[in-house]
C-alpha cells in the first residue's frame, strides 16, 4: 500500500487514498467529492477534514480534530489526549476518545467511551456508552448502559440502564431495568422505568411507570404515576393520582389526587391526599389528611387525622394526645389517652385514660379513667372505669344504624 | 461544568464537592480510572488531582493500584458510602433552604 502524507501546515485535496493517510499538525484535508482511505487516517496534533470520509480507522494523538463532514470509520475512532468535532453524522465500531466528542449529526457505534465530554447534535445509537465527565444530546438515545460520572442531558431514551454520578435529565422513554443517580434525576416527559434510585432529588413527568423508586431526599411526580414500592427519605409529592403497591416516606408526603395502594403505607411526618386513600394498612408519625380513609388492615396515627367523610381500617388506633376529626370506623377503635377525637363506630372501642369523643357506636365499649364522651349507643357491653363522662345516658340498642364508609 | 458535582444550582465548589465530583467518575471506570482520565472527567488539572486522590486514598474512600506500569483507581465500598451520604445531606440542604439564625418566641 502506498498510503499519503501530508505535512505539517499543509493543505491537501484528496479523493481515495490506498493505503494510511498521516496527517501532521495543523494540517488541512478536502475531499475531492467523498475521501475514502483504505486504510487508516492518523493525526498528530491538531487537523482539519474538509467533506465526507470514509476509512478503516482513525486515530489522532495530541490535538483538536475538525470533521466537517459525514464520517464512516469502519473499525475504531479514537482520540489519545484528543478532542474530535464532527460535523455531519458519525458511524464507526468503536469511539474511544480522552477529551471531548462532539457530533452534531446522528452517531452510531457499538460503543462510545469518551473521557471528559461528549455532546450530541441528533441522535446517538449504541450499546454502551461510557463519559467521564459531561454527556449532552438533543435527540433521542438508543442503547442498552449509559454511564456519566457528571452530568447527563438527553432527549427521549431507549434504554436498559442508565447511571450518571451529579444529574441526569431525560425528555421521557423508557429505561427498562434500572436508572441510578447520585444528585438529580428528572424526566420531563412520561418514563417507563424499572428502577429508579437517586440520592438526591428525583422529578418525574405525569403518565410515568415503574416499578420502585427510591429517593434519599426529595421526589415529585408532577401528575399521575403507577409504581410498586415507593421509599423517599425527605418530602415526596404526586401532582396527580397515586397507584402503586406501598409507599415508605420519611417527611411529608402530598398526593393532589387519589392514593391507591396495594400495600401499606408508612410515613414518618405527615400524610395529605387530595381525595381518597386507600390500601392495607398505614402507619403515620404526624398527622393523616384525606377526604376519605380506608385501609383493610390497620391504622396506626400517631398525632393527627383529618378526614371529611372518614377514617376505617379493621384496627384503628390513635396514640396518646392525639386528635381527629371526621368519624373513626372499625374493627377495632383504639383511643389512646388524652386524645380528642369525633364520632367513632367499631365492633369494639376503648378510649383512653382522659380521651374524649363526641358520640360511640359501638358493639362493646369500654371508658378508661376520666374518659368522656357526649353520647354512647351500644349493642353488647359497655364497661366504665373511675370518674367516666357521657353526657346523654347511654343507649343500649338491639342493632345499630350501619357504619359510615 | 454547572453546579457541585455537576449535579445542582451553581453555587461555589467546596471541597466535599470536589471530593465527590472525582469518585463519582472514579466510579465510572469500574476499578480503571487512569488519572489523565478523571482528570478529564473531574474537569480537574492532573496535579491537583493527585493530591486530591492521594488524600482520599488516605481516607480510604479510593484504592490505587498498578496496572501497565500506570496507578489505576477504584472507589471503595467506604467510598460509595460517601457518595450516598453527600447526595443525601445535599438534597436535605436544599429542602431545608438557606438557614438563618433561629428566632426567639
């Protein structure tokens, strides 16, 4: 093979070399129409490329590369301490660059691997894709493991894995098994996910799917979301309705809409649905706001529960000092001591040592000490410690109205 | 590169930042992170990338070894425990907002 050279400074137009072409620093290269190089393009320093290429292989060491151009590399590209611009679409096996990448067209590869930066002007097919530092596309991307140690900023996804170490934005798609980012993780666009797990503050558009999230410290849907287990350290909100299995949330927890789960849900501060809220059991530190609640399981309120139509869950108990309104069904009602609450309906209530209600109903009802209510209407027993309240003379009944919810 | 560890609003890198912008991409190379490239990466020059390695391997949140003639760097499990610590503590820091001097009742 003869190949070419053009030295350094140089200015050269070219059509079809046979053979390598070397390219020394600062060096220019036109194609004559469409250069194609059997063998393989190499560039010391920096080097300009003028047209479409087409060659075996491209390699540049030390400099910054400009292919102004459609670029066809049928084996590898790679750039040693480089920085390489192409300016029409880039094909190629394998794209392994140190500094920074720039495509402003479509780039496909098998792999691209690029150590500082690589950004994007179309679209970017591949099946990994490995940045050190930075990574930015316009269009959509198609791979099966993304990776940036920075950040990343994509448009739609098509992927299997994603993992990005400060913040990753995409415009929606899918990610089918897993999505792991330390910072910030947003989809402005409806996500179908596997996994989502962010140490830091996660937002995703109405309409996503998933399976779990898990979010260190803050999250947001920004409508509707469908999941199966949801744990957030800090604060989490759904702008619309929630449907999912169990929801695990350290602080606060707003749901504009319904929360509908499979599950159980547990919430260290405060709990606040929109409408209705649903699932098989709950536990909350704070306090629980909701039109309505209905758990199959249990209910467990440490402070608050504020209800317009109601609270029911098969055991309901409320902590010491604790308060409601809107009535309390059951199962089981348990009102710890010096808590204020309602009306309340249960096969069996106890109210606590100071509690008091407004009106009982219940099956069997039992008053702790100093325990007061306005009215008692029972069907079985009704028992009473020392210095008990009821303001009306209890009622026993044959049967009761039914129960609320 | 925006924001600490590329990652939130602008505000000055401090050194925990730092410390995490390079195990975040020492993460990346899967136990190969040359330094020329998480100096790349890090957006850091390689001397003081050095030091700033060399420090957290002294703290044992990276470990070094040869491979080619060249140290290669891979975070530890100590040092991926960092990292979730740091993204934690930040997003609290931002819900929290910018804290004043408590008042008084």
């Amino acid at each position: 093979m003869s190949g070419h050279r053009v030295p350094r400074g140089g200015s050269v137009r070219l059509g079809a070399v046979d053979g390598d072409l070397e390219v020394e620093k600062r060096a220019r290269v036109e194609a004559d129409g469409r250069l194609v190089v059997s063998g393989t393009v190499r560039c010391d320093g920096d080097a300009e490329f003028q047209g479409p290429l087409e060659c075996r292989g491209f390699k540049a060491r030390d400099g910054e590369i400009r292919l102004a151009g459609d670029v066809v590399v049928q084996e590898d590209l790679e750039g040693r301490d480089s920085s390489i611009v192409v300016e029409g679409s880039l094909t190629a096996r394998r794209v392994d660059v140190d500094r920074r990448l720039e495509v402003r067209g479509p780039a496909k590869a098998e792999s691209f691997e690029v150590g500082g930066s690589l950004e994007g002007g179309a679209t970017l097919d591949a099946s990994r894709v490995a940045v050190g530092g930075r990574f930015v596309l316009v269009g959509k991307l198609t791979a099966q493991k993304v990776e940036a140690g920075g950040r990343l900023d994509v448009g739609e996804v098509d992927l299997d894995r994603l993992e990005a170490g400060g913040s990753a934005e995409v415009k929606g798609g899918a990610v089918r098994t897993s999505i792991e980012v330390g910072g910030r993780f947003r989809s402005s666009a409806p996500l179908k996910f596997g996994s989502i797990e962010v140490g830091g503050v996660a937002d995703l558009a109405g309409g996503s799917q998933g399976r779990s999230v898990e979010v260190g410290g803050q999250f947001s849907a920004e409508g509707d979301l469908t999941f199966e287990h949801l744990e957030v350290g800090g604060i989490g909100s759904i702008a619309g309705n929630g449907s999912g299995g169990t929801v695990e949330v350290g602080g606060r927890f707003d749901v504009r809409g319904s929360l509908r789960l499979r599950g159980r849900a547990e919430v260290g501060g405060s709990i606040a649905v929109g409408e209705s809220l649903d699932g098989t059991d709950v536990e909350v530190g704070g306090r629980l706001e909701a039109r309505r609640a209905v758990f199959s399981g249990s209910a467990e309120i440490g402070g608050t529960a504020l209800t317009r139509e109601g609270l029911k869950a098969a055991r309901v108990r409320l902590e010491r000092k604790s308060r409601t309104s809107g009535p309390l069904v059951g199962g089981d009602v348990e009102v710890g001591a010096r808590a204020r609450v309602e009306d309340v309906y249960g096969e069996s209530v106890r109210l606590g040592d100071g509690a008091s209600a407004r009106r009982v109903f219940g099956r069997d009802v039992r008053l702790e000490d100093g325990a007061s209510a306005d009215e008692v209407t029972y069907t079985g027993t009704l028992e009473s410690s020392r210095d008990v309240t009821v303001r009306a003379p209890p009622r026993k009944v044959e049967r009761l109205d039914p129960f609320p919810l | 590169m925006a924001g600490p560890a590329n990652g939130g609003p602008s505000r000055r890198r401090e050194a925990t930042d730092l410390y995490a912008t390079v195990l975040e991409v020492v993460k990346r190379y899967h136990g190969a992170a040359r330094i020329t490239r998480v100096s790349y990466g890090a957006g850091m020059p390689v001397d003081r990338l050095r030091n700033l390695l060399e420090r957290l391997g002294a703290l044992g949140l990276v470990r070094s070894e040869e491979f080619d003639g060249r140290p290669v760097y891979e975070i530890t499990p100590r040092g991926q425990e960092f990292l979730d610590t740091y993204w934690k503590m930040r997003a609290y820091v931002e819900i929290l907002g910018p804290a004043g001097p408590p008042g008084r009742r």
